[in-house]
C-alpha cells in the first residue's frame, strides 16, 4: 500500500514538450529505479508555451499544453498503478498576466476597481502618482508611450462583441463606458440609426462607473456588461450593415493619416483604468505587487477567504480523488500571512497530505515550529553537502589567490548589503518608495514624529531592509512575537545604524518601534496604518533579498562558486564533521520528512558541477597557477573600452570556474564544440546581467556582452594556435575525477541522512548543466533505462573504473532506493549517531550510523580525496579505521562483501569502491 509520505522523489518539469503522456511513459522507470513519488512543477494553466509553469493565469483549470484531463487522469492511475504517488507545485502568491490572457486581471483592466477581482490582485488604487489613482500601471511598451502611440503601435479591433485595443500580440480590454464617441459616430453614419444601436449606446451611458466599488454596483456592472456585449454581437450578426459601419469607423480611427488619430487613440487610451507605459517606468511606479521584479506576474491577496477559495478549487478536487498525495509550496516568504495560509490549507487537506515549502533559510535560521509542515524543499540540505566538501585550508587559499587576480579585496557582507542597495535603486525602488510614504502616513498620526521627512523615512526602509540576515520575519497581529524576529530585527536596525551615523538616530529608531511596538508606548501611532505597514514590510524584505543576494551578490562575489547556490553561503569556509553530524540529528528529530535536494529547477549550478567545482579548493596551488597563466595567455582576446577591458578580472575568474564545472568529460571536440561555446555564452551573458557591473537586464551593454561571448569563442576556438583547450584540459580532467569521488559521496548522504531524497530530472546519471534554461534541455530517458538494465551485468569495480558512462552514480542510486524501499522505518524513523574514524585519514571520513530496533545501518563515504592518489581505494587509506557499535557480521549495500568484527579497516572496506553502506 503507497504511504502517503514519500521514501524518494522525482522531479518532472512539465511543459508543451514534456506532458503528462510523457510522463506516464517514464512511470515504469522510475518505479523500477526506487521512487516513491513524482514531483511535478506546477501543471495548471499557464502563459502560452511556458516552461516552467510559475506564470499559472488560471489556477482551475489544467495546462490545455500538458494535456486533457484524461491524459492526466491517465498518468495518474499509472503511477498508482506502481505503487507512486504525485507531489504537485502549488502557486499562491502570484498568477501570471502576459498579454492580459489571465481572464481575472482582463476583467480588473476593462472594470478597474468595480471589477470583482480587483481585491484579489494586490493592487494600489490609490498610488503615490496621483494621475495613477484608480488605475493600473502597465509597463508592457518597448518605447515611451507617446512614441508607440504617434508611430501606430495601437490599433483599434472589434471581435465577439468587444472592443479591444491590440499592441502586438496583445490585445487588452476597453471599457465601454469610453467607448461612446466611436458608437455615436457608427449611429450617425447608418442614419437613421436602428433603435437597437441607440439602445445600446443608452444602455452603456447606465453602466455603474469603474470606481463605483459597492457590492451591488459592482454585480449590476458585471451583468449589464454582458448583455452589452451580447445584444452588440447579435446586432452585427443580424444586421450587416452595422457591422459595415462599425468596422469602418475602427478603420478610420486607426488610420495615422487622420490629423485626428494620435489626440483621439490618446484620449480613449487615457480614459481607461490602466495606464499604458515603457517597461522601464516599473522600477519606480508600477502600483501592483510582483513577484520579484517580473512585471508579467501580479501577487494576488491569498489571505483573503474568497481568494483562497477561488484558487484551490482544482487543486482540492485532485486531492480529493487521490490524484494529489502531496503539495510543494511556492515562495511562502511571498504570503501576507504564512502560517494562516498553512494552517487553512492543511485543515482542508487532511493530516495525511505530504505538506513542504519553499523557504530559504538563514545559516542560523530555523522553519517556523508553528507551521503544519513536513519541512521545506531542500536548499539548506544542499549548501550543507558542499560546504562539507570543501576543504577549510583550501578555500582561505583560494581567498588570498582571487584577491591576487582581481588586484583588489571583495568582502562579501559589503557586497550584498551594495547589490540589495542597488535592487531598492532600481529593480524594486516603487515598492521600497512606497514603503517610505506608509512609514510617512504613519509618522503623521502622532504629532511626536511629524518631523521626520519622507526621504528620512524611505532612506531608513533602505538602508534596515539592506542590513536584513534573513529573507523575512514572520510579525502577525494579535499573536506574540517570537524572540527570534525581535533579534533580527534589533540587529538589522542596530548595523543600519552603525552604517550611517550621519543619519539621525530616532528615525531607526522610529522604524524599531513600528515594527515592534513597545508594551507602554507613550506616542501611539495608528494602529491600523501600521499592521498594514508590517505586512507590506515583510511582503519586500524576501524579494529585495533574493534580487540583491541570489540574482546579484551571487554573480559579484566569484571566489568559489561551488558556494554560490541558493541559500547558500558564499563567504562560507567549510563544515566541520562535527557540525555535519549536529545538523542531520536536528533534522532527525525536527523534521524527519523534510525534502533533501542537490539539484532543482532554482539551481545556480548542478550537483555534478558544484562537486567538480568544490574540488577546487583541494588544489588551492594548482589552481593558483592555472588562472595567472590563463590570464596572462588570454590577455590578447580581451577589449578595450575606454580604459577598461572586457571580460573584467572578476567576469574572467567566474569564466574558468565555469568552463571547469561544465567541461565534457569527453573533452572538448568538433562534435560539441559549437554547443559548449553557445551553453557557455549564454551563462555569460546571464551572469552579466545578473551581476549589474557592466551590463544588466534593465540596460543591457550589448557592446561589453557581445565582448565577453567572444572571449569565450577565441577560448574556446579549434586550431593549434590556441594554446587554452589543450591548457585547461589537465586540470579539467582532475576536477573531474575529483568531483566524480565529491558527486558520489554527496549522493551516497542525500539517499542516507535524515530526511526525503529528490532526484532532478536527469541528475541519475552526470549532469553537467548551469542556471536554468541550461537545465531545463530535454533529458535522455531511452539513455538512462538503458544504464538502469546495464548496472546488472556490471561489477561495482567495472562501473568504477568506466565511471563516465555514469552508471556507477546509477547504480549507487538504485541500490540505496531500493534499500530505502526495503527497510522505511530505519530511514524514516532511525536515529542517528555520527562516527569518528581514527588512522592517518581521519578527516577524511564521512561516518554515521542510523539505528532502530531490529535494524542498524551504517554510512561512509570519503571527502579531500585528493592527497590520496587516484583512485583513492585499497592502501591508499594507510591505517585508516572505524569502529562499530556490535561485531556482528556487516553487509556492504553495494558491493554484497561481509566484513566482521568491532573495527573496520578502509583499506579493506574502500577496496573496490571508495564508499560504503553496511548493514547489520
């Protein structure tokens, strides 16, 4: 029978060219490797050819690009038909509105505030601007709106009863209350004009305003609007004529040559509840809440009832017919209120609904106790393998040699509180402006802070959220509040303070008490105004953080960019073992069920490629003098731009980083030269523009972009005259090896510690691939089956000795699935002690053992393995030991070899393969 909580899980990335039929076809596949669970990215309908499903424009209704309901329903009696269940991805916090397709914010564009879903998108009907007061901000333009405009970038169509405006590919709604002047002139044109027209245009002069937001006139609007439009449609049908006269009317209002055109097209534009704007202006005005800065997704107000329930009525019924056996939460840091949505979600779900989120944790933060979940999704979980294969020693080299390069010193607090600066500057400066002027409304309602100015005030929302250490705080009205958010807070104002001492200091403090309201305050503020101010700041703490850290920071800060992965800790200088093993006891007995992820759809890098790349810090010296060569033998490829070359040296050192976690193991060849030079070119391009020095999405450098992408083509160009290929290669080929040892070892703990394994589509054999979309190409499942069927009729050595046909990652995987399929209880519930090895490798030994009752398991696997030859087996572990806790017989997992007695040598126990996983 199928336990509702998963044993291991598979990640799919749905899209139109991957489906559910796709999917169904795999099933046997992955029941046959050892998952338990699919885990699918979000399959309700999305923006047209959407690959990765966030931008869901309706919530109730499947992916028509995935397939029918049948081919879902389909999937779905397949995986029960193997015993699996579906782990779906959930959306709350924003919905996509590309092109205005989403048919809720349609209606918001034509009705505005009378629309009855202008309360569920989280919308400022009265922003700072106030020509922007009862509209919506649209920066959908590629130019300033008056050049679109006078250049014919609009034109007038009628189609199934309404009148649209088409930019493009899109086409948004009119209000018809605007559109009186054009059915006037179709009426006196046709003259006489038959009554039904005249009725009509009467009928439209009636419509409740949009700003008429009362229950009642907002229903009457609703209703009416749709006779409207039935009684135009059935009109033109019936009578050819006024269809005639009314296109002809659209054409002349669309004709440029009219001395009339621009004045008339503008006053129609202007009059409707949306302001149309360059996609520029969005940084700084745009009056709805985003996800991050993308302006093509609009947050909606999840901690509404109505909105709750309007958006989970799919969902629910999935759940209900068992389709659904568990739910992975989207961005929860973007929620109002998390836990209440948690607590409403698993009431109606049920104590059995497998319950996970997608939370980025601080390096001292732990999930909220208070939240019904099984744990998050799994970034903590992957910075902690890497940072325990990465050598302390090496990286504080490693440290001293990317200063060398760069002839300068980065630290990296400096640069993430400069990127998140720069993010409130430009990205996101509209919702910190906004941020001020709450604070400004809230200073005004009590006569001791009227004196604060609102740039005082916008400048301390700046310069707090900018000293923030976690994503956000969790404060909520009427509960307490947790020691936890006071200390962050406190230490956040406290270092923004340090920061600027020139600014006054009740204005931090000021910020202090809103957020946390002193017992007996004797100055009061509005109490109202401020819950609101909280929610809001909570609300862009998260975003700001991850636009200045993951999408900034983290692409100026290329020290070791193994380090630099979500959530992660690029300033960090290792793990000890003891520290490894405190933290998997915390989550044994915390959260036993929570996600273990190395790789996801977010990652900045593969699993493959961090573990090459964490190798790196093993050979501190080589590197050392690999990268002052290269730079001396590349300087020729570089330009000049008035006094500055590109590649810069930062760009540079992030460059070979990458060609050494991405290089085929093949070597670099005709046969995918092209490819690797075009994957390499675009991580370029996109580390550029994420790192905002020379080049950015907002104003793309095209001159320095197209410099770097061809840095990397003369790198990488065929021919003896390059010196590089043929350079790198050694040292690709180590890293290689190394990162083969590094990649197992972290697969070895991911399917054995404490928690629930995911594998990304394709990660079961070697992937090499960077940030999305280079992780998002199609995978070779006919190869992997193949790999699945070969691991039988290959030793453990044979596979380890041919390691780059990746089958011996296959084969540890499937060996430990099916070990976890075997025994659930010991993973699920075992406890766990780690082990301490003695000898001349001690460090160099990953031990623990997991225990319960009838059953004992113990886990080793090798870290730092360079010092001990290659391959790192037999004799190269001297007098290297461990000791178990019975002399019992002991079974190897992998390699089926006993080994008796209280001690184990690993000279013996690495003899054929450099891990291990015993069994009582």
């Amino acid at each position: 029978m199928m336990s509702h909580l998963p044993s291991a899980t598979y990640r799919f990335q749905f899209h139109q060219h991957f489906t559910f039929a796709h999917a169904k076809v795999l099933v046997p596949y992955l029941a046959r490797l050892g998952i338990s669970h699919v885990y699918a990215s979000p399959i309700f309908r999305a923006a047209p050819g959407s690959m990765h499903g966030y931008d869901v424009s309706d919530h109730n209704e499947l992916n028509p690009e995935l397939g029918t309901r049948e081919d879902f329903e389909a999937l779905s009696a397949e995986l029960q038909s193997h015993g699996l269940g579906f782990i779906l991805d959930f959306v709350p916090n924003h919905m996509g509105i590309e092109h205005a397709l989403n048919p809720w914010w349609r209606d918001v564009l034509e009705s505005g505030p009378a629309s009855p879903y202008a309360k569920y998108f989280d919308i400022d009907w009265q922003p700072l601007k106030r020509e922007l007061e009862n509209k919506v901000l649209l920066p959908v333009l590629g130019e300033q709106y008056g050049a679109t405009l006078e250049s014919g970038g609009f034109q007038i169509e009628f189609e199934g009863g309404d009148f649209v405006v088409r930019h493009g590919s899109m086409t948004l709604p009119l209000n018809p209350l605007t559109l009186q002047p054009l059915l006037r002139e179709v009426a006196q044109q046709l003259s006489p004009a038959p009554p039904e027209i005249e009725s009509i245009i009467t009928s439209i002069d009636h419509l409740p305003l949009s700003t008429e937001t009362a229950p009642e006139r907002v229903a009457e609007r609703v209703r009416e609007r749709q006779i409207i439009r039935e009684r135009l449609q059935r009109l033109c049908t019936e009578m050819p004529p006024v269809l005639d006269a009314l296109q002809q009317r659209v054409a002349a209002w669309n004709d440029r040559a009219d001395p009339m055109y621009a004045d008339r097209l503008d006053q129609l534009l202007s009059a409707q509840p949306y302001r149309l704007s360059s996609w520029r202006v969005a940084g700084e005005e745009i009056n709805y809440r985003r996800f991050f800065d993308v302006n093509t997704l609009a947050a909606i107000r999840m901690e509404l009832p109505e909105v709750f329930d309007a958006t989970h009525r799919l969902l629910f019924e999935l759940m209900d017919a068992g389709h659904v056996t568990g739910v992975r939460i989207d961005h929860i840091d973007g929620l109002a209120a998390p836990q209440d949505y948690l607590m409403r979600l698993r009431e109606r779900g049920g104590a059995d609904l497998y319950l996970l989120v997608e939370k980025i944790l601080g390096p001292d933060e732990k999930l909220r106790a208070t939240w019904p979940v099984h744990g998050t999704t799994g970034y903590e979980f992957a910075n902690q393998l890497v940072q325990l294969l990465v050598p302390p020693a090496g990286v504080t080299d490693i440290s001293v040699i990317y200063d060398r390069f760069l002839s300068f010193r980065l630290d990296y607090r400096e640069v993430i509180y400069r990127s998140k600066k720069v993010v409130m500057q430009s990205l996101l400066a509209s919702e910190t402006n906004v941020l001020g002027q709450l604070l400004n409304r809230i200073s005004e309602s009590h006569r001791w802070y009227r004196d604060f100015t609102v740039n005082a005030l916008t400048a301390v929302v700046r310069e707090v959220i900018a000293c923030f250490p976690v994503y956000r705080t969790y404060l909520e009205p009427d509960q307490p509040v947790t020691e936890s958010d006071v200390l962050i807070i406190r230490r956040a104002v406290n270092l923004a303070r340090r920061r600027n001492r020139a600014m006054e200091r009740t204005v931090f403090e000021f910020l202090r008490d809103v957020l946390l309201p002193p017992k007996d305050n004797a100055h009061p503020v509005d109490e109202e105004l401020r819950r609101f101010f909280v929610q809001k700041f909570q609300q862009c703490t998260g975003p700001i953080t991850a636009k200045g850290v993951e999408d900034t920071a983290f692409y100026v800060f290329n020290r070791l960019v193994a380090l630099n992965e979500v959530g992660g800790e690029p300033a960090a200088t290792g793990l000890t073992l003891e520290a490894f093993h405190r933290q998997n006891a915390a989550r044994q007995a915390e959260l036993p069920h929570t996600m273990l992820a190395t790789s996801t759809h977010d990652t900045k890098r593969s699993e493959d490629v961090r573990a090459r790349l964490a190798a790196i810090a093993e050979l501190p010296e080589e590197w050392g003098r690999a990268v002052k060569r290269w730079q001396v033998m590349n300087r020729k490829h570089r330009q000049d731009f008035e006094g500055e070359t590109a590649p810069d040296a930062n760009e540079e050192y992030l460059l070979y980083q990458t060609l050494l976690g991405a290089w085929p193991l093949e070597g670099l060849h005709d046969g995918n030269r092209e490819e690797f030079i075009q994957r390499i070119q675009d991580y370029m391009v996109k580390a550029l523009h994420e790192a905002k020095v020379n080049s950015s999405w907002l104003e793309p450098n095209a001159a320095w972009d197209d410099a770097v992408k061809s840095f990397v083509a003369a790198l990488l160009a065929p021919g003896r005259k390059n010196r590089f290929p043929q350079s790198i290669s050694p040292l690709a080929e180590r890293l290689a090896q190394l990162g083969m040892v590094n990649s197992l070892t972290q697969t070895v703990l991911k399917l054995t510690c404490p928690g629930v394994p995911d594998i990304y589509q394709g990660s079961e054999l070697w992937d090499f691939s960077l940030v999305d979309p280079d992780n998002r190409r199609p995978v070779d499942y006919e190869k992997r089956q193949q790999a699945l069927d070969g691991i039988a009729h290959a030793t453990p050595g044979e596979m380890l000795e041919h390691w780059q046909d990746g089958r011996i990652k296959m084969f540890i995987i499937h060996s430990l699935l099916t070990l976890r399929r075997a025994r659930p209880e010991l993973f699920a519930k075992g406890g766990y002690t780690g082990l301490a090895a003695t000898g001349i490798w001690t460090d160099k030994v990953v031990a623990f053992e997991r225990r319960i009752e009838g059953s004992s398991m113990v886990v080793i696997v090798p870290r730092h393995v360079s010092e001990l030859g290659w391959p790192p087996l037999g004799q190269a572990w001297h007098d290297t030991q461990l000791s178990l806790a019975t002399a019992a017989p002991w079974r190897d997992v992998f390699t089926g070899r006993e080994h008796a007695g209280a001690a184990v040598s690993l000279s013996e126990l690495f003899a054929e393969l450099p891990f291990a996983v015993l069994l009582a």
